[in-house]
C-alpha cells in the first residue's frame, strides 16, 4: 500500500532517494512495535497453578522393583543370644552353622518331633484308640481329652504336632509302647538309629528330667529325619486347626510357632520351653532349590523368634 501511494506522488527526481529512506525507516518501525501473536497454551494452567513443586530424593533415582525382592543375607551369620544353635541343609545334612552344637541340655517341647515321627513312621494313623486315665497327668499344656474318649490317633498327632498339649504327647506313647518307659526305650533306639548318640530320652513330653537331655546336633538329625516323613510336614506347616472332642464341641488351636506365620518362607517346625531349657525352637524353612533347617535352644523369651527367623533367611540366601 505504501508502495502504490509513494508512485502516485509526484515528486521530483532528485529528492525521490530522501523519499525512499523515508519510507523504509517506517517499515522497520512498524515491524519492530507491532505486538507478537500469542501461542496458545497447551499445558494445564490450573495444575501449574496450585500443584507445589515436588522434591527430588537425594542421591541416585532407584526404580521400584517389580516383584519384592529376596532378603538380604547379611556378611556373616546373625548374632544370636541362644545357648546352643545349629543350621544345616535338610536336603543333604551338611552343617551350615553351629554354636556349642554338642552341648548336652533340657530340649523340652522340641524333642515331641521324635515322639511325632515315632507315631507317624507305624502308620494306621486312621485307627482310633482311647483315652486312659494316666493320659491326662499332665501338666502345664493340656487339651483336656477325657479318659475313656476315643480319637484318630491322626487327629491327636495333628494336635500334638500344633499345640504341644502334653496329654496327648502321654495318649501317644502308651498307645504306641503300653507305657511311658516303654516308648523311651523305642525314643532312644530311634534317636541312636538316627546318629543322635548324645541324646537320652525318659519321657514323650519333653518336661524336665534330669536324665533327660539332648544337643543342637541330635536335634537337628532328628528333625532332619521328621522333615523328609511326608505326614509330618503336612502338619507342622498349619498355622491353625480345629480339633473336634469326643463329645462334638470343636477348639481352634494355633500354632505355637510364630515364626511360622512371620516368614512366608517357614514351613515348620517345633517350639519348646521349660524353666530348664529356656525358650528352644525347630525351625525348617524352603525356596526352590533349598531346604533347611535351625535349632535354636535356650534363647530369650523375646529373642527366639527373632534369631530363629534371622538364622533361616541367612541360610535360604546365603
């Protein structure tokens, strides 16, 4: 447009280069304050608006994990306060750790898992046999089954197995040998039988006798052999049951071993305590590709599950 006008004027030759500066200065002036278009937003204002800043975490940016991951083993075996401990593979019976292993002392509930694999190894576990008086002698864990009651020896095992009621431990092993006396002389053939030669058992309860003893390793070949009965690990691996008496009435019992329901990774074993032997647990625990198994005796009330749990995961990942 400007262009058009400034031909149409008539103006003389000399003066029409002052035109041209003239008019080349204004478009430059023009294009210089005409206002820029605006682009338009594409994000949300109202988010920037009134979302604060996030922080960024300090050090290097970790992606999460997909899956949880396996515990961390530490550099060396889990500090224990226990009188005796011992870790081995319960496939191959190889010792993963051991401390005062040899050590002779009260085992208390522990050794039930001899008693157990005593009772399971017969078999006719579907037969029923019935309650004597002499049975419920027995204190302080009982279930209270009444003499002349009769059950699955399957039923009684399940609960032994569980709870540790010391009455059915008795029913068990009078059933088995005729008596008490009779059935340690079968515990202590089998313990022998087994390699636990430094062991001597009196009773199929595990309460306190002072020729009653028994060490971390024998414990651990016991156990090692009631690991591989199949009965056996289908009970010690419930964390509850319901038994039913003889009169209809039922009583949920739950297992003693807390470690059990701690570790997604624990698959049994057996607790015990006695003033005498302190808190003692048989631990077993298994990934693929690994099984193995941790006594612990003569722990702390608080400690044992702790340490029991702590020795297992050690040795799944070492």
């Amino acid at each position: 447009m400007l262009y058009r006008n400034f031909c149409a004027m008539k103006v003389p030759r000399q003066s029409h280069w002052q035109l041209w500066t003239a008019l080349l200065c204004c478009v430059c002036t023009t294009a210089v304050a005409a206002p820029a278009k605006k682009k338009k937003r594409t994000t949300r204002p109202a988010l920037e608006a009134f979302e604060p800043a996030r922080a960024m975490p300090a050090g290097p940016v970790r992606a999460l994990p997909l899956a949880p991951a396996a515990p961390q083993a530490p550099g060396s075996v889990p500090t224990t306060g226990a009188a005796a401990v011992i870790v081995i593979d319960a496939r191959t019976g190889a010792v993963l750790y051991e401390k005062n292993a040899d050590a002779q002392r009260a085992a208390a509930s522990t050794q039930k898992l001899l008693t157990s694999l005593i009772i399971a190894e017969r078999g006719f576990l579907d037969r029923p046999l019935t309650v004597m008086p002499t049975d419920t002698y027995a204190e302080p864990t009982k279930l209270n089954i009444k003499a002349g009651d009769t059950y699955q020896r399957i039923d009684l095992l399940r609960a032994l197995l569980v709870k540790s009621p010391n009455d059915v431990a008795r029913c068990l092993a009078r059933d088995y040998a005729g008596s008490l006396e009779g059935f340690a002389e079968v515990m202590n053939q089998r313990a022998r039988e087994l390699g636990a030669t430094s062991s001597n058992f009196v009773n199929p309860n595990g309460l306190p006798n002072p020729n009653q003893y028994s060490t971390a390793r024998d414990l651990s070949l016991i156990a090692r052999a009631a690991y591989a009965n199949p009965t056996i690990r289908s009970i010690v691996c419930l964390p509850n049951l319901v038994f039913r008496y003889a009169d209809g009435r039922t009583r949920e019992l739950e297992n003693t071993n807390k470690v059990l329901r701690r570790l997604p990774y624990c698959n049994g074993m057996k607790t015990g305590y006695t003033d005498a032997a302190g808190h003692c647990l048989i631990s077993s625990g298994a990934r693929p590709g690994r099984d193995v198994i941790a006594v612990v005796l003569g722990d702390g009330k608080a400690r044992i599950w702790q340490d029991s749990a702590a020795l297992l995961s050690w040795a799944l990942w070492m």
